[in-house]
C-alpha cells in the first residue's frame, strides 16, 4: 500500500472568509428552496380537489341540457308556426286590399275618358299597374285569374290612351298653316302639356307591363306623314323639273335646280321635328323614335337626288355643272345642321353620302374629259376641217368649259380636297393646273389639226385663229385670274411665229403672192447708164402692159382665194390685212404712179390698169370676207 501525502498550501485569512460567506448563503437559498417545493405541494393539491369539482358540475350540465333540449324545439316551432300566420294574415289582408283597388280603379277605367279626366283616369291607370305587380309578386294560384284579367283591363285602358294620343297629335299636325309649314314653325300648341303626361305614362307602361301600347309608332306614322305632306310640292317640282330637263338642250342656269330649295326645306323641316320630339318623346325612345320619323321624307328626297345623279352622269356634257352646283349649295346647308345630321343616324349618313357620290361624278368627268382629250391629242385622226380656217368647234367648246370652271372654281377645288383621299389618279394638282394641263392639250391638239389642211396658208390661219381665241379668252375674266402667266406667254410665241410664218409664206414660191409682188418689181425705171428712162421702147411697154395684166390676174386670184378664208376677230384680221398692206401696197403704188403719172406705156391705161390705189386697198380691206 502506498501512501500519498499531498502538499497543500495553507489557506490565507481572506480566503476563509470568502468561503464562509459562500457556506452561508447556500445554505439561506437551500432553506427558501425547501419553502417553495412546500408551497407548490399545497398548490397541486388544491388543483386536484378543483378539477375533481368541475368534472362533477360538467355531469350535472350535461343531464340539464337533455331535459331542457325537447323544451327549446317545441319552443321554435311554436314562434315559426306564429310568425307564418301573421304571414298569411298580411297578405289575406294585403291581397284583400289590392282586390278592392282593382275593382274601384276598374270601375273608372270602364266609364273611358270620356267620363272621367285624363287626370283620374292616368291615376286609376297607375294604381292598377301596382296591384297588378302586387299580384305578379303573390304566388297564389288563386291570383293567376286575377293577374290575367287585370292584365287585360290594362291593356285596354292603354289602348284608350294610345288612341288620345293619336288623337292630339293628328289634331296638331292637321291644324298647321300653310305659313307656318312653309317657315317650318309649327308646335304642338295646347296639346303639348297633354302630349307630354300621356307620353310618359306611355313610356312607363311599355318599360313596367311590356308592348302593350304603340304610342312610339303612332308618333312616327303621324309625323312622318306630316312631313311627307310638307315636302310634296318640292318633291313634285324637283321631279317635274327633272323631266323638263330631259327635252331641254339649254344649259344650266346657278341655282336653278330645284333639288336645292328642296334640301333646304327638308333640312328646316327635319330640324323643327327634332325639336317638337324633344319636347314629348322622353330621352331613351327620343334618337330611335325620329330616325324612323324621317325616314319616308329623306328617303323620298334621296330617290329624287339619286334620280337627278344617275341622269347627270348619262348627260354630263348638260348636267355636270348642276351636280357642282347642288353639291356646293347642299355642302352649304348641311355644314351648320351637322348636329342634327348625327341625330338622323342612319339617314344623316345617307344625305352626307349623296354628297360623296356627287364629288366623285365630277372628278370622274373631269378625269374622264382629260383622259379623251389627251388621246385625242396623242393620235392623228383623219378630221373633216372647215376650208376657211376659222376657230375650230373643239375649241370653242374647250374654252367654254374652261370658262364653265372657272365660273366653279371655289366649288370645285372644295370639291377636290374632299375627295383628295379617294381620286388620287386626278390628272392635276389642282384646278387651275387642269385647266393648263388642258390648254396644253389643245394647242398640241390644233397644231396637229393643222397639219391635214394642204395649204400651208390656210393651216397657219387656222393656228392664228384658234391661238388667238384662246389668248383673248384667258385674258378675260375670270380666266385671267387662273390661268398661269407662263401658258399666255406661250400662246403670244405662237402666234407671234404664225404672224411670222404667215409674212415668210407670202413671199415664198408656194404662195400666190410671190409672182404678185414680183411683177411690181420695176426693172425698167432706171436705164443701163444710169438716166432715169421717162420713154419706152415698144418692148419695154408691152412688158409693162404685160406685168399690169398678170398683176390683176394674180391679185383677183389671191382675192379670191384669201377672202373665202375666215378670221372672225376683228383684232387679229386687221393685224394680219396690215401686214399685207404693209407688203404690197408700197409697191403697187410706187409701180402705178409711174405708169400713170411719168412714163407712158399706153394710150388705152384703163384696159391695163384695173385698180387704182385707193381700189386696191379697198380690195385688201376685205380679204378674210366671204361676204365680198
């Protein structure tokens, strides 16, 4: 065995002291813990005794509510049973009373308007629907009978409404005056306060018990016919017209359709009814109600336009400028009724339409007449030309359809924005651009024109002529506002050279007036020395006699080939006769008086001389004059 001997330290003062203080509370916490533990057995048996209580009351509670459960259900059914006899006596009592009002409001029903006011009646008719939705609400079988009958005094009784408001409404219309139709200034009068009451007790009627009154299509029929009564005159001259215009060939005068004061009349007529519905049909029947209200004199109206359209595009050459003109005037009215258009729905959209359809005949003839003209332009046809080399008719007739669109001009180009989006094939930006675009044309078109005739004379009378014309047409109003400068220029460069051709021509070999100017050019003035000859050999004479007799044959040639042509402007045949005189007259006057006056070539003058000079110039004043 062996013995182990630990060392230790001996144990300082502060040290003992410390541990006593430890010892010492340990023990205190030791004692406070064994108190607790005391305190929680008490506790627990206290727990015990309490559960062991409650679980006892739980078994007595339970028996409690088995003896009183049987109670509390006999209880319910019994206030279940009460409240379904207080129930049925109600409605015993209600349905009792709802049978008394059926029979005394019946009663009223039953003796009509007739003997009772519209304002008793309209109550009774009230106090009937609400028995009768009374009944509706009830599910006895009993009221099935009841319902079915007051269903049918109801109607009845409506029936008798519908038919005063028929009634006043024909007595209204009927007793409008002509004046008062012609100003579109007609009312309900008296009838209005009426009107309105039965209107609404209508309405009511048709929302609460169903289509039981026709108060919606009576208001139609009656003013429809009104309105159709209003706009016969119209419709009738506008279609007289129209016939009229079949057998006629004259040209159409502004404003002369009477498709026009038509449209105006309907339009006033359409706006006065909308106000007259405004004031009796309530709001929610008020758009659907009108719509079919105009629908018979629109219609009718639209039948007319139609007609008018369709013979306007078999005839446009006539009728083409009528449809600018009833488009402009029609565009002009409906723009400030564009309200009253939205109103018509439908009908608004169909008077808007025959408008779009009017622009679009116009820019189709238009695009048509370009289209022929140019091909007219761009082929060489074989054309019978008149042998004087007047204005040619194409071109008269041109120039008066230029001057047709001008007269249209603010009409037209309105015409062409608002139809900008669907003619995007229109040859021209614009109206005055057609109407350059056709100058062009024609001046091409004439010029070619020119080209069949075989006289190069007579062909460049032809151009002076026709280029004339057209310049002094554009020139004047209201053409000069339009036409662009550049096109006015062109035709004075044209004419100029035609002048020019004209002079060149008359000299030329190929002309008759060649030898004629020839023969004045006296050769046997002036001698080989020099001295001027006063006296003629028998040679030279004869010469001279031989020039005077040619001369006279050639000039009454000329005369008479140059005054079967014809230049109808004054202006422009006495610029051409100038330049003839300018050319010949000098000469034959310097030829004459030296063989009248100086030098003798004959004793017998007047056989040789046929015109004296103030002769010939009388002769010049009358070339282009198929009267001479």
């Amino acid at each position: 065995m062996v013995n182990l001997k630990i060392k230790t330290n001996p144990i300082s003062d502060s040290q003992l002291e410390k541990r006593k203080a430890l010892e010492k509370k340990l023990t205190e916490e030791i004692a406070e813990f064994e108190m607790l533990e005391t305190s929680f057995n008490h506790i627990d048996n206290a727990t015990t005794t309490m559960t062991n209580y409650l679980n006892s009351f739980d078994t007595r509670l339970a028996k409690l509510e088995s003896y009183i459960m049987p109670i509390h259900n006999s209880t319910q059914v019994l206030t279940r049973t009460n409240n379904n006899l207080d129930t049925a006596i109600a409605l015993v009592s209600s349905y009792t009373n709802v049978v008394g009002t059926i029979n005394y409001h019946e009663n009223v029903l039953a003796k009509g308007l007739a003997q009772t006011t519209l304002e008793s009646y309209l109550e009774s008719v009230t106090n009937l629907k609400d028995a009768l939705h009374k009944l509706e609400a009830s599910k006895y079988k009993s009221s099935e009978r009841i319902t079915q009958d007051l269903r049918g005094r109801l109607s009845k009784g409506i029936q008798e409404l519908d038919d005063l408001f028929s009634k006043l409404l024909s007595s209204s219309s009927d007793s409008c005056t002509e004046e008062e139709i012609q100003e579109a200034k007609y009312s309900f009068g008296d009838n209005l306060i009426k009107l309105q009451t039965l209107a609404n007790m209508l309405s009511d009627s048709l929302e609460q018990i169903g289509p039981v009154t026709g108060f919606l299509k009576l208001y139609s029929d009656i003013r429809s016919a009104f309105l159709v009564k209003c706009m016969t005159p119209f419709h009738t001259a506008a279609k007289d017209q129209e016939v009229k215009m079949g057998f006629s060939k004259s040209a159409y005068i502004r404003k002369s359709s009477l498709l026009i004061p038509y449209a105006s009349a309907l339009l006033m007529h359409l706006q006065a009814e909308y106000l007259m519905i405004s004031e009796v049909i309530p709001k929610h029947h008020l758009i659907t109600t009108f719509v079919i209200t105009i629908t018979p004199p629109v219609d009718a109206f639209l039948e007319c336009a139609d007609n008018l359209l369709n013979r306007a595009r078999r005839n446009k050459q006539n009728d083409l400028y009528m449809i600018v003109d009833i488009w402009e005037m029609l565009t002009n009215l409906m723009e400030p009724q564009a309200a009253l258009l939205a109103h018509c729905g439908k009908k608004g959209h169909e008077l808007k339409s025959f408008l779009v359809s009017c622009g679009q005949a116009v820019i189709g003839f238009f695009k048509e007449f370009y289209d022929e003209f140019k091909n007219d332009s761009d082929t060489k046809k074989q054309i019978v030309l008149s042998q004087d080399g007047t204005v040619h008719e194409s071109t008269s007739n041109t120039i008066n359809a230029i001057k047709k669109i001008c007269e249209y001009n603010d009409a037209l180009k309105l015409i062409l924005e608002s139809c900008k989006e669907s003619n995007n094939s229109f040859p021209a930006t614009s109206i005055p651009d057609y109407i350059n675009k056709i100058i062009s044309l024609l001046l091409v078109d004439l010029d070619n024109k020119s080209k069949t005739y075989k006289k190069p004379v007579l062909s460049t009378i032809f151009i002076l002529n026709n280029a004339h014309f057209i310049l002094k047409s554009i020139k004047s109003q209201p053409l000069g506002d339009i036409i662009e400068k550049e096109v006015a220029e062109g035709i004075e460069k044209t004419i100029k050279k035609q002048m020019d051709n004209y002079r060149n021509r008359s000299l030329a070999l190929t002309c008759s007036w060649a030898p004629t100017i020839e023969l004045l050019m006296d050769t046997t003035k002036i001698s080989e020395g020099g001295k001027i000859v006063t006296s003629l050999s028998k040679a030279q004479k004869d010469g001279v006699k031989e020039k005077f007799k040619n001369f006279n044959k050639e000039f009454d040639e000329i005369f008479a080939t140059q005054k079967t042509y014809a230049i109808p402007d004054v202006e422009l045949r006495a610029q051409i006769i100038k330049e003839i005189r300018q050319v010949l007259c000098p000469m034959y006057n310097r030829f004459y008086d030296r063989y009248t006056t100086s030098v003798e070539f004959t004793k017998n003058v007047d056989k040789y001389i046929k015109y004296n000079k103030e002769e010939l110039n009388g002769l010049i004043d009358k070339f282009f004059d198929s009267s001479a």
